[in-house]
C-alpha cells in the first residue's frame, strides 16, 4: 500500500475503472430488474455504513474520490444484481461482492488504522473475488 498519496490516487482510480469495465461487462447479459430490487437496499446499507465509517479518517483532499469510489462499487454491485437469472449471476454477484468488501480493508489499512490486519483478510478476499469473476465467463 502506497504512503504516497499520489500513487495511493493512481491506484484508486486505476480500481475505479476496473468497477466501471465490471459493471459494463454485467450489463452485456440481459437485466432482471428482480435481482436489482433484492439487492438496492442491501447496497445501499453498504455505501451508507462503508461512508459513515471511513469519511470522518478521510484527508479532505480524498474526500471526493473516496466517495466518487464509494458510488462506483454501488454502481458495480447494482449491476451485478441485474444478472439474476442467467446462468453466471452467483458467480457474478458473489465476485462482485467481495471485491467491494475487499476494498473495505484496503480503506481501513489506509485511512484508519492496520489493526486487526486487514490484509489477512482483504487480500484473499480480493483474489477469490476476482477468481470468481473470471470464471463466470465460462458460463456465460
């Protein structure tokens, strides 16, 4: 993890675009809008506690992209959800999910503290998360 704040900033958006490339290659299989209504108020509960936890640590030249952050992995999450149905969407909308818990622990690491060693679990949390993202390829 960078100390730097310009590379930590690199890295963000670097992620960032990576959310927004998810969230498009969700929205390639055909939407069921069930799947966003079960999972909006679980998403939201997420941005609302992830954003009321970590802003108050936030430098106030983070601020925006944090949150600019934040609303992307909704963005990501919600699109995930419109998969539903198709033969991929566990896979999908689990690898989804850990990818943004696992960004839960990069946050804590960086902007408030590394007890508890989020790594431990962050890491592992973000490749399985991604693992299973490529592998809902092969059902698609």
């Amino acid at each position: 993890m960078p100390d730097d704040e310009r590379c930590f900033l690199a890295g963000l958006v670097a992620f960032l675009c990576g959310h927004l490339l998810y969230a498009v290659a969700f929205l390639q299989l055909p939407a069921k809008l069930l799947g966003l209504g079960l999972v909006a108020l679980p998403a939201l509960a997420l941005v609302l506690l992830a954003y009321r936890w970590l802003m108050p640590h936030v430098g106030s030249t983070m601020k925006l992209p944090v949150a600019l952050y934040i609303l992307v992995i909704t963005g990501m999450l919600l699109c995930s959800a419109l998969t539903m149905g198709q033969p991929p969407a566990i896979l999908i909308m689990a690898g989804a999910w850990g990818f943004a818990i696992s960004d839960l622990a990069v946050a804590q690491r960086q902007f408030i503290s590394n007890k508890g060693h989020p790594g431990l679990w962050g890491t592992p949390l973000y490749f399985i998360s991604q693992m299973l993202l490529a592998g809902s390829i092969a059902l698609v």
